[in-house]
C-alpha cells in the first residue's frame, strides 16, 4: 500500500533534485530517504528513477508519476480542508449582526442552549445580513427592521436606547432630552465597530467631527478625561464598562430607539427553536 508520506517525500526530492538538498528539507537522514524511495517503487511495481554514480534522476514513470502526484496531494491536503471545515460548521454557530449589543444579550442564552457549540459573530450592514442569511453564511441573524417577507422565521430579542453622555460641564448638561439637530456640529467621541450606529450618528449630525476609537479600554479612559460629548445606550451601561463622571441626556429623536430581531431561515426554525422559545 502506498503512504501518503512516501508521495510527499518523492514530491520532495523532484524539487530538491537531489537525496541530500531533499534530506535535509524534510529533516530526515539521506539514507531512510532512498530506502522510502525504494519502497515507493516496489509498492508502484515500476522504476521511477535513472541511478547514476552520486546521482538520481527521475525516468520516464517518474515524471509521470510526479504530475500524478502532485495532484493526488492537491487533492489530499483539500480533503482535509474540507472535512476540517464541515466539522467546524458543525461545532459551529454563525451569528450576523446589525449592532454589537444583540450579542450581548444573545451570547449567554445560545451558550446555554447549545454548550456543544460555539458562537461565531460578525457585525455587517443590515441588507447584506439578510442575504447572507439566505444564502447559508450564517445560521441566524439580528436586525432592528423586522423582515416583511415571508422567508424567514422572526422574533423580537430587545431593544436599546441611544443617548448623549455628556461632561458635567456641558451646556446641555441640565436637559431632560436632545436631539441630534441640537447637538449637531459638536466633535464627538465615537467608538468603532457600532454597527448600523455609526451611519446613523453621520447622518444626523452632517456638520459633526467624529474622533473615532478603536479600543474599548483607550475609548473609556478618553472620554473620562476628556470634554468631548460621546454616545452611551442603555445596554453598553448594562453589560460593558463605561467611562464614569459623565451626564446621560436621552435622545428625543425616534431613530435613537430600536428594536432587535432575531432571524432565521425556514427550514432553520426546529433547529433554534429552544433558543426562540427563551426569547
């Protein structure tokens, strides 16, 4: 019977050109090499090579045998792949995002459910969501427009409240509410990876400049300390550290306040129906 590891020395040494240069690349001694070589060649019922003084060659058979080879191990190695894939979707739960606190409330509850499994998360636009949904990218998704076809299966799973967070010297420190036009033109402090957030706060504040964080650790100590406003919901102070020190001013407008949803396909349905049942 051939090895796998006979074909990947003999693909070796055709690069290397010599026993020695190929010895040496697989960490192995010059003579198991030429024995394994020879094994190749019994175990194949052919001769692969022209043996000269101090020098093998590959004939006629072990050229072909090479391009043979070359392809079997193509293959092979995708194999591998592969079923490395299908056993990591199958361990696999794939979950797309519109916002980042959907995750925050979702992640215990799948954990639970599913113990078996691990969560995967991706936050990207709501349209490109659904249709990566639809196309098997992922096995559930979370946006704050409920779908009005029929091709999915939906369930409300929270809601979040945008406000102003404030320094406490702020002129607007004092107020009940603000809206984005009232706050418009203000630089603001903003987190990155917010999801649909970020648009929206671009949309509705056109004359503001966003001075934009990364990290969730640098965002916080940066607005401690600085005078810029910044945006806070209901659930970041919930579930995440936040800066302290600051106003919370509630967003009047509408659009600050959303509702999630929580998607899947049809023929997904039994399979997340415990999860939909806790929701």
């Amino acid at each position: 019977m051939i090895e796998l590891y006979e074909l990947r020395q003999f693909l070796a040494f055709a690069k290397a050109g010599t026993l020695s240069e190929a010895s040496e690349t697989l960490h192995l001694s010059q003579p198991a090499l030429s024995r394994n070589m020879k094994k190749l060649e019994e175990d194949l019922g052919i001769s692969l090579f022209l043996r000269q003084k101090n020098r093998l060659e590959l004939n006629e058979n072990g050229m072909y045998v090479l391009e043979l080879t070359k392809k079997l191990l193509e293959d092979a190695d995708l194999l591998v792949a592969k079923a490395r894939d299908y056993d990591r979707r199958n361990r696999t739960i794939t979950l797309g995002l519109c916002a980042p606190a959907p995750a925050w409330l979702l992640t215990p509850l799948i954990s639970n459910l599913y113990p078996h499994m691990t969560l995967q998360t991706e936050l990207k636009d709501e349209e490109r969501l659904l249709k990566d949904l639809e196309n098997h990218v992922y096995h559930l998704a979370v946006v704050h427009r409920q779908p009005k076809d029929g091709l999915y299966y939906v369930k409300e799973c929270g809601r979040e409240k945008l406000s102003f967070s404030l320094p406490k010297g702020h002129k607007y420190a004092r107020r009940k509410s603000l809206s984005f036009q009232e706050m418009n033109g203000e630089n603001m402090l903003l987190m990155s990876d917010i999801g649909f957030w970020d648009l929206l706060h671009r949309e509705k504040m056109p004359d503001s400049r966003f001075l934009t964080q990364y990290d969730r650790f640098s965002f916080n100590e940066l607005v401690e300390s600085s005078t810029l406003p910044s945006f806070i919901t209901d659930l970041s102070e919930k579930y995440i550290e936040t800066a302290s020190g600051r106003v919370t001013v509630p967003i009047s407008d509408e659009e600050a306040s959303v509702t999630y949803y929580l998607v899947c396909r049809n023929d997904k349905k039994k399979e997340f129906s415990a999860l939909f049942a806790s929701l």
